[in-house]
C-alpha cells in the first residue's frame, strides 16, 4: 500500500515539473536562436588587412539605420571590443577608425539572432585624408531593404572644412606606417563622383573617400531619385547618411534604368536620363560586368588582361597576378559574373576557349571544337550560352561538356547570345547585322535588322540585352549608337553620344 502511494506521489511530481517546465517564459525559438529584440552580445575584432594582425586602439560604432545602437567603444590589446545588450535583429553595421596610419573600414551588414562575432579589416594608407562614407536604402513604403540602389557620391562645388582627428584616450597613434610604400592603400581622388550599389540587406559603402563635403545621389527603376547634401567627410573617421526612404515613381530615359556600357577607350554607367554616372577609361575594353559588391570586372582584348575596378576607378586585381594565369589569356572577348558574384566566365577568344573563375582559380573549362568565340553567359538550369563565332553557331553545354542545345541556321557571326525568362534565345548576328530570337525548337520568333528604320540599318552589332518593361537594347557598333526597340520591331529610343559600343548591360 505504501508503495502505491509512493508512486502516486512520484508521478504527481513528475507531472507538475512537465507543466512548469511547459509554461516557463522563452526567449528562443526553433533552433535555439535568440527570438526578434532578445539582447544579445556582439564582438567586433579588428585586424590589419595585410598581417591580419589585432589593431588596439581603433574607435569602433555600431549603428543601425544610421543611429548610434551603443557608446563608442576602443578595440582592447587583441583588438577586440563587445558591445552586450544588442536587440537581436537585422540592419546592423559596425565601423572602425581613429587609427593614424590606417583608412576606416566598416563590417559587412550584419543580422544578429544570437551572440556573434565580426572581424573589420584596415587597410594601411601612407595618406591621411581618406574616410569612409556608408549607410542604408529602404522602401518608403514597405520599409525593407532596397538592394541595387546606385548611390553617386560627388563632390561638391565647395569643400567643407574639417578637423583633423584628434587624439583620444587609448587610441593607436602612429608616426608612420608599417609597411612599404608599395603594400599601402592610396587614396585616390573622387573628380567625377563614385558609384556603389546596395547589397540585400540595402546598405552601401564608400570606401577611401577624400576628406571633403559631398553629396549623394540615389537612383533605382520605379523609384523618384533622392539626394542627401553636405555629407562632410572627415579624414581617419566614418561618416554615415542616415536612412534614406525612396518613394515609387516613374521616371524618363532608358526603359533600362541603370546600364553599363562598354565603348571605345572606356566603360560607362549611365541612369535612366541618359546620364553618365560612372566611368573607367582603358584602351580597348571588350567587355564589362557589374558584381553585387559594387566592383566591376573589364575584360581589355588587347591587353589580354582582365581587370577588378573598384567603385573610385581603382584597379583592385589584374588577371595575371591575383588568379595566377599570367600570360595565358588571349584577347578576352566577354565577361560574364553569376547572379551571387561568386563566379565569373572569360570567354578566352584567341585560346578558343571558355574559363569559369571561383576564389581565384579555374573551376571549370570548355574548349571543345569552339573557334573564336565571342561570349559566354550563365543560364538559370546551370548550363553555360556560348556565342562560337568562328564555327557560325550558338550552343548550350552543360558543366560535363555536353551539349544539350544548338543554333547554326542561316548564321554568319554569332557574337553574343543571352537566355531570356521565357526560354528563348536572344543572339546578335554581326555578320548578318541583325538581331533574332530563336525559340527552343530552334525557331526564329522575332527579329531586328533596322531595315525599316529611318535612321538606318544596324551595323555590325556586338550584343543586344532585354529590359525591364519588354524592350531591346541593342549595341549598333557601327553606328556609334544604342537603340532600344518593341517587340513591334520599331525603335522607341535612340542614345547616340557613344563612340562605337559594344557591350550593355542591365544593373
């Protein structure tokens, strides 16, 4: 009898702490992670980007939409700073600076859904007068994030005047820089302005800024353009707009928006009113990209070089020394970068082959009875558009080499051929001078020739890229022009300040 009881007993309790422990307050969700605004701790460590090296000293802010989240704080002997007590969330950005010797430098976006850490990288600058200029993008009236806002930040007519950082209690103080001249980050000068593009998370970056007073310029599709005026940069520090709110609206121009394109002696970004927004002159550009980070690769045909442009003009990288295939290109005719950036494609026209690149090395090649190609491009299915010029076709392979689809009817130079979202070809035929789409059947749906335009035929077309609202823009080389025409094949829109172009592209 008593030990029923004392089962009875037992399971009583059990049963009670099951119910307590049901009903106990939570601050996690499914996985463990922290629930949205449960505090958490974040660390920021700072390194030297070269040695990778702990830097003490440097003022580290954390911000979100522009405001300061917590106190400033100093990285510690191993370079790192905690701020605790940080909502959980998204949106976040830290910055560091106050290091005599070194340009500031900023975090990537960060989302916060338990304790963390992030690592800022600083470069060292044998000039003083750079800062760092950052902020976010968000839709007015949904308030997320925008991303592939251009942002253009140009100078103003009269520079502010700022103050030279003053020494604070902990903070690094150098005489000179660690390293030779040669290893040291330059600040270059901003003449005509630079443009970046927000990320996912709608926050952009400029870095290396030249001390002075600027104003930015914002610009999408579909949305009004902003500005922000007086954005005074200090020398050593960073400097961040606060949230800018774009509202819906239509505007005038290019049913493009933004476009790059690739002319003689230079590569440009013009925005939907036709205005040239960014720039970067080399003798022969044969092919441009923009990637997701704001950088932009340019393939030069007669250097056989292809170069990583920084948003200020800087070249970041050269095809012979970062990837380590000196000498082995051969007049590159197109680059191509995949929807996340990670991987591009080098259309390696006189070695008659194709090069996928990924972490600076070749991941994947296909030259397989190709002759002279003009342009390769990724398709949503994996699989690799290749325009084989010098064989008059247009083929799709897959990364085993196979391929699975091929155009060659009545074709005199294919020099360049995208996949559309509704499955169809779109390939520019220079020796024929016309554009055709071809169906998956291998069936011609559409075309352009200019036969019937009063201003005349095309002339040897280097490429043709769809737009947002249905259009074609189409690179007439020949006739120093962009034209972008309906599918009723008549010309809607007619940019002819260019000096023979080759490549557009939709950013």
């Amino acid at each position: 009898m008593q030990v029923k009881r004392l089962i009875h007993l037992l399971t009583a309790v059990w049963i009670s702490l099951v119910f307590l422990l049901a009903c106990r307050p939570s601050n996690l969700v499914d996985g463990g992670i922290l629930g949205p605004g449960i505090p958490v701790s974040l660390t920021i460590q700072v390194v030297d980007a070269l040695t990778l090296q702990p830097i003490s000293g440097a003022r580290i802010t954390l911000k979100k939409d522009g405001q300061n989240i917590a106190p400033d704080q100093a990285s510690d002997g191993s370079g790192a700073a905690v701020f605790t007590n940080v909502p959980s969330g998204d949106g976040y950005k830290a910055f560091a600076g106050s290091v005599r010797g070194y340009t500031p430098a900023a975090s990537p976006a960060i989302k916060l859904t338990q304790n963390d850490s992030v690592q800022i990288a600083m470069s060292p600058s044998v000039n003083s007068g750079a800062g760092l200029v950052a902020g976010s993008v968000k839709d007015a009236s949904t308030q997320a994030p925008l991303a592939g806002v251009s942002v253009n930040l140009v100078p103003m007519a009269g520079l502010a005047s700022y103050r030279a950082p003053t020494p604070r209690a902990g903070v690094q103080q150098m005489s000179v820089p660690r390293y030779p001249p040669y290893r040291i980050q330059q600040v270059p000068p901003v003449p005509g302005g630079s443009v970046v593009q927000t990320d996912a998370s709608g926050q952009f970056t400029f870095n290396s800024v030249p001390g002075g007073a600027y104003q930015a310029v914002f610009q999408m599709p579909g949305y009004k353009q902003m500005t922000r005026d007086n954005i005074v940069v200090t020398p050593g520090e960073s400097t961040t707009i606060e949230t800018v709110f774009m509202k819906s609206g239509s505007g005038t121009g290019n049913s493009a928006g933004n476009i790059l394109v690739v002319e003689s002696g230079r590569v440009v970004q013009m925005n939907a009113q036709n205005q040239i927004i960014w720039r970067f002159a080399t003798p022969n550009p044969s092919s441009a990209t923009r990637l997701p980070d704001g950088n932009t690769l340019v393939a030069d045909e007669s250097a056989s070089q292809v170069w990583s442009i920084g948003p200020d003009g800087s070249i970041l990288w050269k095809m012979g020394s970062t990837l380590g295939l000196i000498n082995t290109l051969s007049g590159p005719g197109w680059v191509s970068a995949a929807k996340d950036g990670l991987s591009f494609l080098i259309t390696d026209t006189g070695n008659n082959r194709i090069l996928e690149i990924q972490n600076g090395q070749i991941v994947w090649e296909f030259k397989q009875t190709l002759l002279r190609p003009r342009s390769a491009t990724y398709i949503p299915n994996g699989n690799i558009l290749i325009a084989d010029t010098g064989s008059r076709r247009v083929i799709e392979v897959t990364r085993n080499g196979q391929v699975v689809w091929s155009f060659l009817t009545d074709m005199s130079a294919p020099v360049h051929a995208v996949r559309l979202e509704d499955g169809n070809t779109l390939i520019t035929d220079a020796g024929y001078n016309r554009v055709i789409m071809i169906n998956a059947a291998g069936q011609s749906v559409w075309y352009f020739d200019g036969s019937a335009d009063p201003a005349g035929p095309l002339n040897r077309p280097r490429s043709a890229m769809a737009s947002a609202t249905g259009t074609f823009l189409i690179s007439d080389t020949g006739n120093n022009r962009i034209l972008e025409v309906n599918r009723q094949r008549q010309v809607v829109n007619a940019l002819s300040n260019f000096a023979h172009p080759q490549v557009i592209e939709r950013l």
